[in-house]
C-alpha cells in the first residue's frame, strides 16, 4: 500500500493522541527522521510507526507527523476501525476516516480497511440527514471487490438534504453475491425511529455525472441495478457501460428499477438499463 494510503491511518491515530500521556516537548515528527526511505520500494512501516509512538507522547497539546511531499512511501498492514463504538464515546461516530483541506491525494495498491461489521452501521450517516446543504465531488473508486456485502457501489441522500454529490465515478468493481450491486438511494428517511414508507419532498441533493464502469458480477437479489431517484431532484448524467451482473443462483435473472434517473449507456449493460434519456 503506497504512501497516501498512510494519511488515513494518520487520521485515525490523530483522534486519539491528546488522550495519550506526554513526556517529550517536541511538535514536529517527520517520517524521514524515523528512518522512512521513500522511494517506493522499501517498506516504510516501522518509521511510521516510530514516528507515530513518538508523537502521541509527546508534551504538547498539537503534535504535528509530517509525511513530505512528493514522496513515494510503502506502508504495509490493515487500517483498523476500533473494535466497538463505546471506543468512540465522546467523538463524532460517523467520522472515522477524515480528510480535510488534501489536495492532490492518491492511494494506489492492494490494501485492507476493516471496519469491524455490524457493530458500526446504526452509526453512519449519509448526505442532507440534518436538512443542511452538501456538496460533494470528485470522488473516484477504481479496482474493488465486493464479496457477500449488503451493498456495493452506493450513493446514499436523505430526501431532506440539499446541495449536490457529483462527477463521482466506479471503475472496474468486481461482485460476488452482493445484496445491491449497484445502488442510488434518494429516499431515505427516518420516521419515529424506522425508515422506509418516506413520503415525497420537495427537496432533495441533485446527483449528477456518475459513471459506472466496468462492473462485473453476482447479484444475490433480484434488483442487480436500483436507481431509486428523487422525485423533486432527478439525477442527471449517469453513465452504465460495460456492465454484467447476474443471480447468483442459478437459473434466476436479475433487472434494474429506476425512478427519475436519466443518462446514457455505453457498450454491453446487463441487466438491460432502465435508464432515461
């Protein structure tokens, strides 16, 4: 796993260390310093590591681990969610992988994020859930497999939100019974505690420019394509190309269901797209 994988895992460590005790007065903890070679072939773990150990005991309120740029650094392992939500007590549950103020970012190379299941899911949030406006974009998924998840590539808004998620694209994604391969959820809502039945709004985030590409696969329920839109806010731009999605049971067929999705097709779609134009 190449270097900027290693910001998330920065992150993650960054959460917790004002909690840790101090014992040093310095502020500034380059990797360089710790013995990190950053030339992209040399595993650079353990000088992260040091760095990491070094500054969560450190004096100071701000402890800052520098990883320069224009480097290429080779990180090995898993990045880990902590094992239960009582770990989080007192932080923002819904954030456990931040990134803040990066330009430029790339993280290449196979890699392991273990979020620790079920523990987590009535945690996590998604787009407009406080009625406040989101803008979201930019975001590109390549080389992904999916193996016996409830859901593959989603984008998730709650009919409340505002604002817009767009030019977002999934790129050659592989499925192994998968629940929701494919997956636009535009009507989502809480009502007294249990969601489902939402009634239509007025509102809602404007998808727009997503690409599925190359996405290949089982399907282990009969909707292998859901692009399930707001009524008030359709989306707009999506791209199906080259995608074939199949049962994973044999002899059974799967479809797509759209509401209010509108885009083109390229190459072969199946299940056939239920896109319009």
């Amino acid at each position: 796993m190449k270097a900027m994988v290693v910001f998330a895992l920065m992150l993650i460590f960054g959460l917790f260390s004002a909690d840790l005790p101090f014992s040093s007065a310095q502020t500034i903890f380059n990797v360089l310093d710790y013995g990190a070679k950053a030339d992209g072939k040399t595993d650079d773990s353990n000088a992260f590591s040091a760095a990491w150990k070094a500054a969560c005991s450190a004096a100071t309120q701000n402890p800052t681990v520098v990883v320069p740029r224009s480097k290429d650094f080779l990180v090995k392992g898993t990045i880990n969610a902590p094992s239960s939500p009582s770990v989080w007590r007192g932080r923002n549950a819904r954030r456990w992988l931040i990134f803040h103020g990066v330009t430029g970012l790339h993280i290449t190379g196979n890699g392991t994020f273990n979020g620790h299941g079920s523990e987590w899911w009535d945690l996590i949030g998604s787009l407009g859930k406080y009625a406040n406006s989101v803008k979201v974009e930019n975001i590109h998924v390549k080389k992904v497999n999916f193996k016996g998840t409830t859901n593959g590539v989603r984008i998730k808004t709650w009919q409340i939100g505002l604002g817009y998620a767009r030019n977002i694209s999934f790129e050659h994604i592989t499925l192994e019974s998968v629940k929701n391969p494919i997956y636009i959820d535009q009507n989502y809502c809480d009502i007294n505690g249990t969601r489902g039945n939402c009634e239509s709004k007025s509102t809602g985030v404007h998808i727009s420019e997503v690409t599925y590409d190359d996405i290949v696969g089982t399907s282990s329920s009969k909707e292998a394509i859901n692009l399930n839109c707001s009524q008030s806010v359709a989306c707009t731009g999506i791209t199906l190309s080259n995608i074939k999605i199949e049962s994973d049971k044999s002899g059974q067929q799967v479809i797509s269901a759209c509401a209010n999705a509108h885009g083109t097709n390229s190459g072969v779609v199946q299940p056939k797209s239920c896109l319009q134009s």
